[in-house]
C-alpha cells in the first residue's frame, strides 16, 4: 500500500492543487529516485504500471520512454474539473533516477521538477531529501503560471509558512513544493 499511495500522490496533486498555467494546463513533472534502476523496476515501476501502464488512455503520444537499467520518462494527459475553472488539463510527467554510485550532488544539481517522490527512502543517501526539495518548485516556469493561480498557491504557501513560524519575502510569490518517500517500517 505504501507504494500505491505514492504512486497515486503525484497525479493526486496535479489534478487537485498544482497551479494552472496560462494557457490553461496544469504541468507537473515528479522525479522519483531509488538507489537502482534495477530495484526500482522490480518495485516502485511495476506499481507505477499496475496504475498506469504503457498505452494507458492517459498516455501522451510518444510519452514513455526509457526502462531496461535506466531513467524511465512516463507522459500522462487528462482532463480534470477544478473549482472556479471549470475543466482544465493536465500534463504530468514522471521521470525517474537512480542515484547508483552517484556522486549525490552532482546527480541532483540539474532538476528542474514540481515534486520528488523518494522510494525506499531509508535507502538513499540522508541528503537526498534536502537537496530534492530545493530542486522543487522549479516547474513550471512562475511566468508561465497564471497569475490568479499564482496568487492562490502563494497564499496558501504563506499561511503554511506561518504556521511553521518560517520568514518569506511579502514581495515573492511561494511555489508548491513537495518531497514524500515511502519505505518498510523498521525490522
């Protein structure tokens, strides 16, 4: 069930929270990391295709690539209806990496991601979610983001701010960011 829950909390999001974008699509991308690709694709990928296979109505053309040892991109597009818009669609991609023997900085530097999914957490490196959650909210770009939708997440970020008694510039918009990880309970 752990898995499940993470494979369904991405898409979750993009259709309930993630800001809508100017031209009226909702764009998502999560990178999910695993220590290998091999143990990713034995795990977490079988599960993420028991929900959305390849070929999946949701799929976009020409949106699966990868698997076989190394990074998997997998696009999904829907249609969802959203208060105060009416339906809008939904552009989700899920990428994944696997952090090997990796040098961790230097293999998480380039993301540019909404949220990051951590399977088998307790695997990975203890910097890892740090440094994923500072490559969140990089996607979209903010001057591709509606403004109203702009202004809807930047409030919600501040009223999450103040309760965690954290400092932000009145000026800056807050973008979400995310990072969950799933793992087995200690033995």
């Amino acid at each position: 069930g752990k898995t499940v829950a993470s494979v369904m909390k991405g898409p979750l999001m993009a259709a309930t929270f993630a800001p809508v974008c100017k031209d009226g699509w909702v764009r998502v991308k999560v990178a999910c990391i695993r220590d290998t690709y091999r143990d990713f694709a034995r795990t977490a990928l079988a599960s993420w295709y028991e929900a959305f296979p390849i070929g999946h109505p949701w799929q976009a053309p020409n949106g699966h690539q990868g698997g076989q040892d190394r990074p998997v991109k997998h696009v999904l597009r829907w249609r969802t209806h959203r208060q105060g818009y009416g339906f809008v669609n939904v552009e989700f991609t899920m990428e994944t990496g696997a952090l090997g023997d990796h040098n961790v900085e230097q293999f998480i530097k380039g993301y540019e991601i909404s949220m990051a999914w951590l399977n088998e957490c307790d695997m990975l490196d203890e910097r890892v979610p740090g440094l994923m959650f500072q490559r969140t909210g990089r996607y979209p770009r903010v001057e591709d983001i509606a403004p109203a939708e702009l202004d809807r997440v930047t409030k919600e970020g501040r009223k999450a701010f103040d309760l965690m008694g954290l400092s932000y510039d009145a000026n800056e918009p807050i973008l979400p960011r995310m990072v969950w990880g799933d793992c087995n309970p200690p033995g």
